[in-house]
C-alpha cells in the first residue's frame, strides 16, 4: 500500500541495510584515494570543500561564516565526531535517534508490558535474538525451495512452480510482482502496480557501463553468492560461473529497465504510470504464465493494473523460453540465497555484515540487539509504534508542533499570494492546494489492525514468513477498494519528516522532536531554524517539481497555464544549472537534476521560515542561521558520500547547508558577505523558485 512521498533526511545507508533485513543493498562505491576536492562554484565565490569527509579538516583551517558557513558553525564537531561501527556516517539525525532507539529498545525487554502489540513485537525481538536456534537449524530452511527449483525440467514445470503460492516459493524472484498502490489518477482508489525484480548490482545503467560503484557492488554480490552456493555444494569454480551467466542474464532484463537516474528525473511518474484493465494486462505477455500468476497471487480480480515498465514486461516474455530454462534457474537460485541470507544463522548473517562493509566503507558491525530492534521497527512498525506511545505521551508535542505547522502554512499562504510572476488562475489553484493540505503530526487517527496477527510457537524464520504473508493479506484485500486515508505507512519512531504527494500531507514524525530540531527550551529562532525548517520544507514539496504534478487531492493533475509552467520550469532549470557547475569531489560533479525537488524544497522552505522571522521583533539572526547549520552538521565515509552524490535526490548535506543560506538578504546583512567572498552570490544569479 506504497504511497509516492518525499523525505526531510537522507536515511542513513547501513540503517537501511538492516531496516530492510539487509535484502537489498544500497549501491555506493569508494573515492578514488582519499583526495578530495573542492567543490568548484562559477559565481564569483571561492570554492567549499566537502567537509562531510572528515579526511578534509587535515591541517589549519580557520572557520569564517563568509567563507564556509557550514564549516564555521560545526568546525569543533566535525572534527571530533566518531562514526560507530557498523555505520556510514554519523549526524543529528542519529543524535536525536539515539534516544528514541534507546527507549524503544526497553519496551522490547519489559515484560510488564501486556498488551497484544506487545506480544507480538517482544515474541519478534526474542526469536531474532534466538541464535542458538538459528545456528542449529543453519540453512535447512533453504533446502525443500533449493530442491524444487532445482528438480524443474521443463517450463511447463517452471511456470507450475512460478504459480505455486505455498510457502515452497516464497523469497524466490519470479520476474513479475503486484502490490495495491495508491492511484496516481485517484488517490482516493488503489490500482495494482505491476512490477519488476531487483537486479544484483541495484541500478539498471550498472550492466551497460560498469562504475566503480558497480564493480564494489558485483564483487560483494559475488562474494555472497559463492560462498552460499558452495554451503549448497557446489564448487568454487561451478559457483562462480553460474554467478556469471546471472549477471549476464540481467544485463537482458537491464536493457529494459529503469535506471536510478531515470527514477530521478521529475517525468518518471508519467512514464510509470501505464494504466490497464485486466484484459489487457493479460495479453501482455505470451509465454509467462501472467494471466494465471495474478490470480495466483492474489491479484487477479483487480479491474486496474499499473505496468511500471512495460518494456521490462516484454522482455521477460522474450527470454521466458526453454533456451534459457537453466539459466533462469540459476537466477532464481542466487536471487533467493540473496534474499533469505539474513534469515538463517550466524554464519550465513556475518556474511551479509562482510559484504555490506565492502559496499558501504563501514567497518564491524552493530550489537546484535540493535539489529533486533531494526528488524522489529521495519516488519512490526504498527505495534511498536501503538505500544511506544503508550508508555511515552507526546500529547503535549503533539498540540505544539500542530499549532507551529499551522502557523508556517499561514505564511505561506501569502508567500503564494505575493508570487507576483503567477497568473491568478494559477495562484488560486496553488492556494486551494495549500489550503487542503493535512497536517499529520506524530500519529495518525487510525492504525492499521494487527489483533489476528498470531505468532506463538513460531521460529525467527516462520514470524518473518508469517507477518510478510499478514501483510500481504492486508494489500490484497485493498484490491477495488478506496484508500483509508487517516492511516499512516509511515513509523513516527523515525528521525524523520515526509509530504505525501497523493494526500497532500504533511508528516511530522516524534522521532525528529529532539536534539538540534526541537527542545522544550528553544529560543524562537532556533526553533524556527530547527523543526520549523522541516515543517517549510515539507511544505514545499508540494510544489517542487515533483509535487506541482498532483493537485489538492492528490491526483496527478495539471493545474497550471502553460504560461505559468513555462516560468516555474525556467526558476527551476536555473536551481539546476547552478547544482550542475559544483564538483563535490575527485573531479566528480552534483546532478542538478538528481537533487533539484529537494533542492527547492530547502530553499523554499527556509524562504517562507524568513518570511515569519521578519515579523518578529529583535528576531536573532546569528542564533538562527547558525541554529539551521546545526542541523545539517554530519560525517560520513567517502563511500556513503559517493552513493549520496550519485543515487540520492538530496543535496549533499554541506551543500544544503551553504547553497540555501547564500540565497537570502538576512544571511548577507548578519555576516556582512561582500562580492568576493566565498559565500557571495550575486542577486541576480540567487536560486528563488518561488
């Protein structure tokens, strides 16, 4: 039941890697050396170094705001933070986390806890813990599913066992998946989403020219592979030639599919939004058994379904043939020893931490209760958070971060009515969507039913198996249905903050309410700097160019004059070009494109946050500016920093630091930047969208 937001923070790479049960990794490579340069500006500044790469405050540096003003607000931290082991970097996310995570984890060892969600997240957390178990059944679970995909003779048999939906095929890849999501057309009506398996080496662009990030990716991958294939029996050298034909293999279904540039761009909600009915998807393909695979699955009664990649659909139909029987086995076989490896034992689960080390540039790996309360947080999310909200009231927060939400949608309300370059037809249309957005703060008005959730007498890998097939259970029965929109899909534990474009909403999560964002002591200017910034940005995003595509129901929608576009594009090609000059490092250059929504969104929302600070009297600008640096404040490996460049849509964090600050009056009056300084940009040259 995915909805299409947007996050305030980049979500930390290994957290993920475990979030996630470590199924997927996250593409990132290394820098080549360890020197990196600095980012080369053509303004009339002088270039920033990265100094997220903690490598760069090597010898004297003297912080200056009208140099560097992230480094001259967070200079002593940067150069004394640690990153722990097995994490990529370290920031106020994880400062404001750290207390969240540590509570939570108590509420998964306190046996005064009664309730069912309790139960239910306490049995998850002791059965992961059991290693003892876990060691002795070793990979036992992986045989029955091992030997039917290697008993398949034929692809009559191979279909069979594609349209098997009992537990034998569960965690294996079967080419084509379905999931009831949220309609683009109507975000009142789920659609069925039809799409595609992940590839090993994550980005589709990886198997027609290899990165350096690649060539990471493919030897941990291979890595894996054999040494989960040779627990099989196979041989070193038969493992690794058959991790060879399924890389190969891939590139085919590569040759089809998105790559992660290509979901970037602003224009991938169009191309991915291919809506048929159920004859029609039908006769999609001839050879895979798809007609009969829906209704397998669960899905076959849907009136709609969404083809996320057509060309992806057709190219599986091409190379489901008997030429290929074997190696489509092979994939099948690697893909599911990848996907249940962090099910199994010590053995198989320390070789996941290995290969995600080489990835990512983290080292060792995290106390085995942290991983426990990953895996529960990401697969019991609903009970934890129900359960952690009971013990700790935030109804308090809750009434105050509301009224300040309240008061940012205020400002921005006449920020749209001043926006002198729309039309007024235009502005209305904005201002209606403004004026409809929800504010979602800490939880929402209902919650998603866990109470038939059962899972006495199960072991780490059956509660795994049974709560994904719950869940499951829970999409399908959304098919032809309309969207429960007081529900959340998102965990208010997270140090985090959204806007959903297909509910117009805005979501505040208690995870962030802490550290450099919220305090109950905050002077005003640090509060607007701290949690106020996110609430603007969030905001914002309801009109980036991403965001601006839906309108106040969360339908994708035009609501503009062409006119009104044209101008809007032109502002927002400019933030583009401007990204598209900085070099981070080792010659390598930010993707404006890439990073362009969130980009406005910073801007924007720190736009509007002035906005309210200019009707306060002796408001604080030093505190503030230095309040917002704060936040943005991080350390990170150069291979995390390298995936942050390339594969997120946020700017890299110094940047969204100095690139948003050096666009406003308030920053040049406080800090008396002059032409000539590093920080100066010309008026002309400022990056205001809106």
């Amino acid at each position: 039941m995915k909805q299409r937001k947007t996050d305030f923070k980049k979500t930390e790479i290994w957290q993920r890697l475990t979030a996630l049960l470590l199924t997927l990794f996250i593409v990132t490579t290394t820098v080549g050396g360890q020197t990196v340069q600095a980012a080369q500006l053509s303004n009339d500044g002088s270039p920033w170094v990265d100094y997220d790469l903690q490598q760069n405050l090597s010898g004297n540096v003297t912080p200056n705001p009208r140099d560097d003003f992230y480094l001259y607000v967070n200079h002593e931290w940067l150069a004394n933070a640690k990153i722990a082991e097995g994490n990529t970097s370290t920031d106020s996310f994880q400062e404001v986390e750290d207390e969240t995570v540590k509570n939570a984890k108590a509420i998964l060892e306190d046996k005064t806890l009664k309730s069912h969600d309790a139960k239910l997240i306490q049995k998850l957390n002791r059965e992961y813990l059991n290693w003892e178990a876990r060691n002795k059944a070793g990979i036992k679970p992986l045989k029955a599913t091992v030997k039917a995909i290697k008993n398949i003779s034929s692809m009559k048999e191979l279909s069979d066992f594609i349209c098997n939906n009992e537990d034998l095929t569960y965690g294996v890849p079967k080419f084509v998946n379905f999931s009831n999501d949220v309609s683009y057309n109507d975000s009142s009506s789920y659609v069925t989403s039809v799409y595609g398996d992940s590839l090993l080496l994550g980005d589709a662009a990886e198997y027609t020219k290899r990165t350096e990030m690649g060539d990471r990716y493919y030897k941990a991958c291979r890595k894996e592979a054999v040494e989960m294939l040779k627990r099989l029996g196979y041989s070193s050298k038969e493992a690794g030639k058959m991790y060879e034909r399924v890389i190969k293999f891939e590139g085919q279904l590569a040759k089809a599919s998105f790559s992660i540039e290509d979901a970037m761009s602003p224009d991938y909600i169009q191309k991915t939004n291919n809506v048929m009915k159920k004859d029609k998807t039908e006769k999609l393909m001839k050879n895979f058994p798809l007609k009969r695979y829906m209704k397998a699955s669960g899905y076959g009664k849907s009136k709609n379904y969404c083809v996320t990649e057509p060309k992806y659909i057709k190219q599986v139909d091409k190379l489901y043939t008997k030429k290929n029987l074997k190696v489509i086995k092979e994939y099948m076989l690697v893909h599911y020893l990848s996907n249940m490896i962090c099910l199994l034992d010590r053995k198989a689960f320390d070789l996941r931490i290995q290969s995600a080390n080489m990835i990512s540039g983290s080292s060792g790996k995290l106390d085995d209760k942290e991983y426990a309360y990953l895996e529960v947080s990401a697969l019991l999310s609903v009970p934890l958070q129900k359960v952690y909200l009971k013990k700790y009231n935030a109804e308090e927060k809750k009434e105050k971060i509301t009224q300040l939400c309240k008061e940012v949608i205020a400002n921005y309300r006449q920020m749209l009515s001043n926006a002198t370059w729309l039309s007024e037809q235009t502005r209305q249309k904005a201002i209606e969507k403004l004026d409809a957005m929800k504010i979602n703060v800490i939880y929402p008005d209902q919650w998603e039913d866990y109470s038939k959730l059962n899972l006495d007498g199960k072991s780490y890998v059956e509660c795994y198996k049974a709560i994904i097939n719950y869940e499951k259970k829970a999409n399908q029965a959304c098919t032809n249905k309309k969207v429960e929109k007081s529900q959340w899909f998102i965990s208010t534990l997270e140090a985090n903050a959204s806007y959903n474009m297909q509910d117009n909403s805005i979501n505040i999560l208690l995870g962030i309410l802490g550290g450099d964002f919220y305090r109950d002591d905050m002077s005003k200017e640090e509060l607007y700097a701290g949690i106020g910034s996110v609430i603007g940005h969030e905001i914002s995003h309801a009109f980036d160019t991403n965001g601006c595509q839906y309108d106040a129901e969360g339908n994708l929608a035009d609501w503009w004059t062409k006119e009104d576009y044209k101008a809007f594009q032109k502002r927002a090609d400019k933030l583009v070009a401007y990204y598209d000059k900085i070099v981070a490092f080792d010659g390598k250059q930010v993707s404006g494109t890439n990073v362009q929504s969130e980009a406005i969104a910073d801007i924007t929302g720190m736009q509007c946050i002035l906005g309210i600070a200019a009707k306060e009297k002796n408001f604080d600008y030093d505190k503030f500016f230095k309040q917002y640096a704060k936040v943005w404040k991080q350390i990170t490996t150069p291979e995390d920093e390298e995936y942050n460049l390339q594969q997120n849509v946020h700017p890299l964090n110094y940047l969204r630091t100095n690139v948003t600050v050096q666009q406003f009056d308030e920053f040049y009056d406080t800090y008396h930047v002059q032409k000539g300084d590093n920080m100066y940009l010309a008026p002309e040259d400022r990056l205001t969208v809106w």
